[in-house]
C-alpha cells in the first residue's frame, strides 16, 4: 500500500537530515591526532592566500622604503650639493675680501707713510760721557723708528740720525757734533762739497776742502748734498765761521750747527728714507 504524500516528504527530509549529520560526522573524524579534516582543508585554501598576501605586502613595504630611502638620499645629496656650493661661494667671497683688505691696508700703511713721515720725540737722556755725542729719544720700533733715519729740531735744522740698537720704547740719536759722525754737505754759495765731523765740544769742522778751491767765506751756510745716501739734500746743517789753511792740501772750515744743544726738548724723526725722495 502506497503512503501518502505528506508521510513521503517527512521520511525524505528525515533521511536527508540523517545523511547530513553523517556527513558532518565524517568530516570530524581525525586522518590523525592533530590534524582534522577540516582544518586541513581549510589551512589548504588559506595558506596560499595568506603567503600571497604576505609577499605582497613584503613587496609593497620594500618598495615603500627603498623609495623613502632613495628620496632621503637624493634630497640629502641636493642639500649637501647646495651646501658645497654655499661654502665655496663663502670661501671665493671671503678671500675676495681678505685681498681687499690686505690691498686697504697696505694702501693704508703707505698713506700713513706719506701723510705722516714725522714722529715727534721727546728727548729723555744724553751721552753719559759727553752730551755732543748723542741723545736717547722716547720713540722706537713700536713707532717705526729705524736706524738711519734722520732727526731734525723744532726749526727743521739738522740734528743727526738714528743709530742702532732700536730699542721697543727708545732709540739713540748720534749728533753731527760727534767725533765720529760723517756727513755730506755743500755750501751754499759756491756749492763747495765736504765731509762735515764733530769736534766733540759742540761745533763741526767741514774737511776735504782742497786749498784750490773756490773761496770760502764767513756767514756761508752750508745744507746736506745727499752724497753720503744718509740724509735728503737740502736740509739745514750750519753757518761757517771761520776759515784758515790747515796744510798744503785741505783748508781747515770751521762750521757752528744751527741746532743747539741746550735747550732741545723735542725733535722730528723722518720715518720713511727722504734720500729717496
């Protein structure tokens, strides 16, 4: 006898569940003791996924630092190109500068020179031994002070010339009425030229004079002649007062310098060599 319909329906949909739960069953039945079916199947589909994704991710990270890595590079390599050509603008700008400065000072060091040839002095000694002999100055090398150069009074006369050693602070002054000195002068009349030495008692005597020379008279005053490379031409030096025949070759010229002794508290030193001049 043939079941109804409805009693079909419940029987089919009975065994279909029946079946589905042994399907299930099945499935949870270990191939192992670790490792289930189901989790085999399921790591089998994930696992390829997840290293794809990996990888991808490994990729894109790499080439997001290499990128950063490479921008940093090129940005630090176009910051230290501008920095090396900022200091070697700096450093063509400062030796611009320094040759600037180097051509002003020697420029101005020549001015000085040229604007401000004198140094004043005072006199703040004389010769132990004898005061025709020389002086000592309060002006030395820390002024420009050099030897040779030459020292005039308050009224532009002759006084002598530096001598060494040139102390810092000082310096010693050599009269031309010492004994020792030697200077080239000329007279002014006849242009008459000699060698002008102290007597070492305040006055001078003008040697070389040959007896057939010119006359020379009394009052005749005589100025340097720039011969001896010491002193400019031109500069004051004295008046002849007396002339007499020392022997058979040379007259004997007697000579007073116009500077005095006595009295002198200050002097001009020439700084810079007027026999070049």
């Amino acid at each position: 006898m043939a079941l109804p319909s409805k009693e079909r329906k419940n029987i089919y949909l009975f065994l279909i569940l029946i079946l589905g739960h042994l399907i299930l069953l099945s499935i949870q039945v270990p191939l192992d003791q670790d490792n289930p079916l189901l989790k085999q199947a399921f790591l089998a589909v994930i696992t390829p996924v997840q290293a794809g994704l990996s990888w991808l991710w490994q990729g894109i990270e790499s080439l997001w630092t290499d990128y950063i890595f490479l921008r940093k590079v090129k940005s630090e390599n176009q910051r230290l190109e501008a920095e090396n050509l900022l200091l070697r603008q700096e450093n063509l700008i400062l030796r611009q500068v320094l040759e600037r400065l180097e051509k002003e000072i020697e420029i101005k060091e020549r001015l000085n020179q040229l604007t401000s040839p004198v140094v004043i002095a005072s006199v703040i000694g004389s010769d132990g031994g004898n005061i025709f002999q020389s002086l000592i100055l309060n002006r030395g090398s820390k002024h420009g002070i050099k030897a040779n150069m030459a020292v005039l009074d308050p009224e532009g006369n002759l006084v002598g010339r530096v001598i060494g050693p040139v102390l810092p602070w000082s310096c010693r002054v050599q009269l031309i009425t010492d004994e020792a000195s030697g200077t080239a002068v000329i007279t002014s009349s006849h242009g008459i030229s000699g060698v002008l030495r102290g007597d070492g008692r305040g006055r001078c005597y003008l040697d070389y004079v040959l007896v057939t020379s010119p006359e020379i008279s009394p009052g005749e005053e005589i100025t340097t002649s720039g011969l001896d490379g010491l002193y400019p031409a031109g500069i004051r030096v004295g008046r002849i007062i007396s002339v007499s025949i020392e022997n058979a070759l040379f007259k004997k010229v007697e000579v007073e310098p116009f500077f005095q002794i006595n009295g002198l508290r200050q002097v001009a030193i020439i700084r810079f060599d007027l026999s070049r001049l």
